[in-house]
C-alpha cells in the first residue's frame, strides 16, 4: 500500500498545486505547479497515467480545468502540453484525452495565431510594465518633465490606435480581428491613466486626453475592465471617472455600455457557478459591444417592420425611405446577431458543463471501483480476521489449560514450600536437641573424669586397705607376740579401731556414692543412645526426601 501511495505521490501534488493555482494565481503557487508538470512531462512510469481510479481522474479533471483556466497562451500552457505529450505514450491514457473532451480546448491552442497571440501577450505586458513605470516617475515633480520629454503623445496614439481603429471594440466573432483580451485591457487602462496624469500641466496631453475619453471605444473600454479587469484597473478606471476633466456624458455612456454588458457578464458568472470552472473558451472573453435590444424595443421593431410589409402589399411602399428601411434593417438583423451571439454563449456554456458532468462522471466511476476495491479488501480482511478468531479461541483454550497446569503446578509448589518450612522448623528443632546433647556430652565427659578420679582415689583407698590389712596381720601378730603390751597399748588399738571403722565407713560412703554416679552414667548414656538414634532417624527421612525432591 505504501508502494502505491509513493507512486502516485507526484499525481497528488500536482492536483493540489492546480486547485491552489486555480483558486490563487500567483508567482508562488505558478512556480509550484510548473515544478510538478516537468516531473510529470519527464517521468519514465507512464502507469501513473492510467484511468481508473479515483487519483487519476481527479488528475486528469484537474489538468482540464488548469488549462480552461489559464486565460491566455502563458508558459505554463506548453508544460501542460508536455504532460499530455507524455501521458499519450500510454495507450490507455489516450483514450482519457476523449473521455474528459480535451480535443476543443486543444484545437484552440492549435490555431495558427497562437504564436502571434503569444508574442502579442508578451508585448502588452512589457508595454503595460513600462506605462506603470511612466506612471511613477510622472508622479515626481523633477522627473515629469522628463517624462513628457520622452514620450510624446504621438507615441501616445500610436500605441492606442488599435483600440481606436476598431468600430466594435470587442466582437463575438473572432475571424474578425476585433477582439482584446486582459493584457490589452490593463495596457490601454493604464495608458489613460497616464495620458489623464500628464494632461493636468501640458495642452498637447489635455487635447488627446479630451479626444481620447470622447471616443467610444475609449468608454466601451473603461466598461469592459470595470467587469473584467481586476483589482487594480477596476482602481484606475474609477480614479479616471471621478476626475473633474471627465465629463458627465461620458459617464453616463460608460454607465449605459455597462448595462449592456452586464448580461452577458451575468449568464459567464452562472455558468462558473454551475459548472465551478472559469469559462474560459474562444469566445468567452470576447464580449460583444454592440447594442443590445429589450424586449420592448424589438417589439417597436417587429411592428415597424410589420407596418412596412403592410405597405408593400398595399402598394404604398414608395411612402417609406429607403434610409427607414436599411435603419430597421441593420437594427433587426444586429438584434438577430446579437441573440445568436448568446444562444452560441449558451451553447459553450452548455458545453463546459458537459464536460463537468463527463469528469464527474469519470471520478465517480473511479470512485465506484475504488469502494468495489475496498470492499473486497474488507472482505477478505474478514475472512482472514474470522481465520485468526478461531486459531486465537483454539490458543485461548491451550492457555487456559495451561493455565490450570501452571495452578496446579503452583499449588504443588506450594505445598512443597509448606513441607520444607515444616522441614527447616524440624531441622530447627534438631539443631537445638543437637547443641543440647552436645552439651549433655560435655557433662557426661566431666562426669566420667570424676568417675575416673574416684576409681583413682578407690585404688588408692583399696591400696590403703589392703596396706592396713597387712599392718593389721601384722599387727595382731605383734599383738600375739605382744599381748603383754595390749593393755598398755589398748588406748592406741582403740583409738586406731576407731579409725577403720571410721575408714570403713567412709570406704561404704565412697562406695555408695561411685554405684550412684556408675547409675547416672549409664542413664547418660542410654539417652545419649536414645537421642543419637532419633537423631539419625531424622537425617535418613530429611535425606529421602530430598532425594524425591
């Protein structure tokens, strides 16, 4: 799509640039549209050419109505020329030629005085350049005589002579010669506006000045540019009317051609606003200047012609002139002109709203194809949407599945983060029995060096025993031997007596305590074998299940 729209990128700008002229004429926007007709007349893509959609026929009414547009042979003709020239070497775009009726507009361009017209053009403009500068300097008091030094007011009627040769000043019919256009109208405008100016200080300007306005084609003239000259000869001819050297008959003639002009000015006004395109045919600027007739005035015709073919057949026409005759004559038969001048008007008219209704009708084909396009692009985009509608409901039911695997995934993990917390309390609660047997241990180490020093020390008392034993033996066989000496030593014996028993005693009280403590070791010991086994029952489940895991 984007392809398409940069081929017919330069048919756009052209189509823009033609309305923006057509509404604004102007050096800029001329300047814009005489860039894109040379890339049109030069490109080497002539399928931008052909007919059938809406662009293109947009194109092709545009360029018709540039060229209908441009009131006479300017620059810009031959570029469209050149477009057309180029747009022909498709075939296809040869029958568009025929189809938006470019023949007549092109015959006319065709015709043997367009380059004599051209050239014409060309000189009016300089010449109407070189009055305005005149003007100016006019206007300074050091350079106005200067100015009427070099230019006399025979130059003056020199260059006014075609305007005063001509009886009509502007004739329908243009194999006459009496025709003018725009440029001949500002020239000559501003040539009385020039002739007006230096005629306030020097005679020989005041006497062509009075000549000049008394004339007819000089009034005929100020009332064709007040209807069809713009803004700025519309601005000389009313600075001309109010001066006091202008006379009020000249103004009231100038006011009657206006009246006469104004319906054929009004029926070229209808047809643009009918047609929405400047009438701008071979006659179309050629209005004509001669009398027009009222209804009641061709009535008064009709009847004196009526009276005078009474008198021919009653034989009476020697009673009417010659001269009355030829005067009904020439005011019938200019009356005939004139009403065949507007129905040919009309005709053109009729004509330039054909071929207005002929683009419409093709921009509305290219329209109708264009939607017929759009529409089945639009079905197919529907095809293609209800295509991925379901391929989107067959991946919305493999999500939703998914879905409730990644759930249940979830909820198992979920579960196994409980069963690891429980495990990390368990393995909590094993760290602390862990720290208390290793404390328990500790206590059992310091138990079992006391039960070693108390087995020290039993040795040691069993030692003594068995040395008192022996001394005892020994003794009591000292005794034996010395019975005479136990009842001086009785108070000894008995004393020493006294002192294994107390041995004796202390012997039980030793032993007692060493039972007692042999008892807490062995309870030491049995739960230290209790702990150690839960403890590796605990190791080997946390190991299988981080195995599973």
């Amino acid at each position: 799509m984007s392809l398409k729209m940069d081929k017919y990128q330069n048919i756009k700008a052209f189509n823009i640039a033609a309305l923006e002229y057509i509404k604004n004429p102007s050096e800029t926007t001329a300047s814009v549209l005489q860039r894109n007709l040379s890339i049109l007349s030069t490109t080497e893509d002539l399928s931008i050419f052909d007919p059938g959609t809406i662009v293109i026929a947009e194109f092709y009414a545009s360029l018709y109505n540039l060229t209908n547009a441009l009131a006479s042979p300017i620059p810009l003709i031959w570029s469209v020329l050149d477009v057309l020239h180029n747009a022909c070497r498709n075939s296809a775009a040869r029958h568009a030629i025929h189809t938006y009726k470019y023949a007549p507009m092109l015959l006319r361009l065709l015709e043997t005085n367009l380059i004599t017209e051209k050239r014409s053009i060309e000189s009016n403009l300089r010449l109407t350049e070189l009055i305005k500068l005149l003007l100016e300097m006019s206007e300074m008091p050091n350079l106005r005589a200067q100015v009427i030094q070099a230019f006399s007011e025979q130059t003056m009627r020199r260059l006014l002579r075609p305007m005063l040769e001509q009886e009509n000043l502007i004739s329908g019919d243009n194999s006459s010669g009496n025709s003018i256009d725009d440029s001949a109208t500002k020239l000559y405008i501003h040539a009385l506006a020039l002739t007006a100016d230096l005629a306030v200080q020097n005679s020989s300007w005041s006497t062509l000045y009075s000549e000049l306005i008394q004339k007819k084609q000089t009034q005929m003239m100020i009332a064709l540019a007040l209807f069809t000259g713009d803004g700025e000869v519309k601005q000389k001819c009313l600075q001309l009317m109010v001066l006091v050297s202008f006379p009020q008959e000249c103004v009231t003639a100038v006011v009657k051609y206006m009246c006469e002009l104004e319906p054929l000015v009004l029926l070229q006004s209808r047809i643009e606003i009918t047609t929405g395109i400047p009438v701008k045919s071979e006659n179309s600027s050629n209005i004509d200047m001669t009398p027009s007739f009222s209804l009641a005035q061709e009535g008064k015709l009709d009847a004196a012609l009526e009276k005078i073919n009474n008198l021919l057949a009653d034989g009476k026409i020697t009673d009417v002139t010659t001269l009355a005759v030829i005067k009904n004559y020439e005011q019938k038969l200019a009356a005939m002109k004139h009403a065949e001048r507007g129905i040919q008007a009309s005709l053109e008219a009729v004509n330039d709203q054909a071929a207005h209704l002929q683009h419409e009708l093709a921009q509305g084909i290219a329209e109708s194809s264009r939607l017929h396009q759009l529409l089945f692009y639009i079905q197919q985009n529907y095809k293609v949407l209800e295509a991925d509608k379901i391929r989107m409901n067959v991946k919305l039911c493999e999500a939703k599945e998914k879905s409730k695997e990644i759930d249940a995934q979830r909820q198992k993990n979920h579960e196994l983060e409980k069963n690891i917390a429980e495990k990390s309390a368990a393995i909590e609660q094993l760290s602390k029995v862990k720290t208390e047997l290793e404390g328990v241990t500790e206590k059992i180490r310091s138990l079992e060096t006391k039960i070693k020093d108390l087995a020290d020390e039993k040795l040691s008392l069993e030692s003594k025993t068995k040395y008192m034993l022996t001394k005892n033996h020994e003794l009591n066989e000292f005794i034996n031997k010395l019975q005479d000496n136990i009842a001086k030593k009785n108070q000894i014996f008995e004393t020493k007596q006294k002192d294994l028993v107390a041995a004796r005693e202390k012997k039980l009280a030793l032993q007692q305590n060493l039972e007692q403590l042999m008892r807490q070791c062995q309870s030491c010991e049995k739960t230290i074998a209790e702990k150690k086994e839960i403890l590796q029952r605990l190791i080997v489940q946390v190991d299988k299940k981080k195995i599973k895991e």
